[in-house]
C-alpha cells in the first residue's frame, strides 16, 4: 500500500516484477516475461504454436475460472477473520460448488489422463494451477480429497519442482494459515481494500 509500491504496480497488487526501470504486474505476463529474458527451457512455455496454445487456453481459462473463486476459501476462513469479517454461509457454500464444478473441468477438460495440464512436461499452467489449488489446502478446505487423479498430478508437479524450490514458494502462506496472528498489526488502509475484496465473493 506504500507509494513507493505504487511506482512497481500503481494497482498496488502483487505479483509485480521490477526489471531496472522495467515494471510488470499480473502472473502471466510476468512469467511470459521471466522465460523470454532468461530462456528458461522450453516446457515452460513452448515454442511450438499448438504446445504453447495449450498452455495459454488453460491461462485464460484460469483467470476466469480459478483464480477468484480457489483463492475465496483463503479469505473466508483466514483473511477475513483477521480483520473480524465473516462470510455468510450461502457464500461459502456456493463458492463450495462453484470449485466442485471447476474441479471437474480441470480433470476433464485438462488434466484428462496427461501428467501435467498440458501434455508430457510441466509447464505455466501446471504452476499456476497448483498456486491456487494449495491455497484451499492451507486454508483447512482440501479441494484434493477424494479426488485421486488431482493428487497424482499435484505429486508429479511438485517432485519436479524439487523440495526445496516447492517449500519456499509456500513459506509465507503457510505461516500465514498456521500463525495467523503474526498479521494481526494491518495497516487500515489494506483493511479496507480486504473488506472491498471480501465483499465481493459473490
């Protein structure tokens, strides 16, 4: 909520990436961005036309379908509570079926009997699919129960992350989840745009 945030991302959001006197928000782009400048390999986000079009319809599909709804659980059962803001029940319930419902697209549509998202080798999608789905997880909703396949696949993107690489990128929620009371101190100026996001879980 710093101004000098705002010179990163003038939304005052995160992810941002500042790049010298380059500034970038929005995962996808700054994935798209990282792997250009530093040539990752190619699974990533493949050369091929129709690979990496496999990998942007999951990404557009994603940003409408997943990112808001997997990510209300985290804000209904640990930010909220925080700042005393509870979700009604019909709320969390049809958030609840809304992620069911999606659940299916992604292992049908998607996943279908592949070992990532999009074909043979991990990719974007794989990342941001799983940034989200373990989300629910440490929020006490495990959207992976019962649902075998899911479990596979989240086995496969993590072994090929590594231990190491997969802890780190879960260090901060996964305090956030268990230790919520090391945010209690919010400034009130991110407490009223976390009210604005809670207020709009439909």
């Amino acid at each position: 909520m710093t101004d000098d945030f705002a010179k990163v991302n003038s939304l005052k959001r995160v992810p941002a990436l500042k790049d010298g006197d380059f500034t970038l928000a929005e995962c996808s782009a700054i994935l798209h961005y990282l792997s250009q400048k530093y040539n990752t390999p190619a699974h990533w986000y493949p050369s091929d036309l129709q690979a990496r079009a496999r990998v942007e319809e999951y990404l557009s599909w994603h940003a409408d379908c997943i990112r808001g709804n997997f990510g209300a659980m985290l804000w209904i059962r640990v930010l909220g509570p925080l700042i005393d803001v509870h979700v009604p029940k019909e709320k969390v319930d049809r958030n609840i079926a809304s992620m069911t419902q999606f659940l299916q697209h992604l292992e049908q549509k998607f996943l279908q009997d592949k070992p990532f998202l999009t074909g043979d080798h991990i990719s974007f999608a794989d990342l941001m699919a799983l940034e989200e789905l373990i989300q629910t997880v440490y929020a006490g909703y495990d959207v992976f129960k019962g649902r075998p396949k899911l479990v596979a696949w989240r086995a496969q993107v993590e072994a090929t992350l590594g231990e190491k690489l997969y802890q780190e990128t879960r260090e901060t929620i996964h305090k956030l989840c268990t230790d919520p009371s090391a945010f209690k101190n919010i400034p009130s100026a991110m407490q009223e745009r976390m009210k604005l996001r809670l207020s709009k879980i439909p």
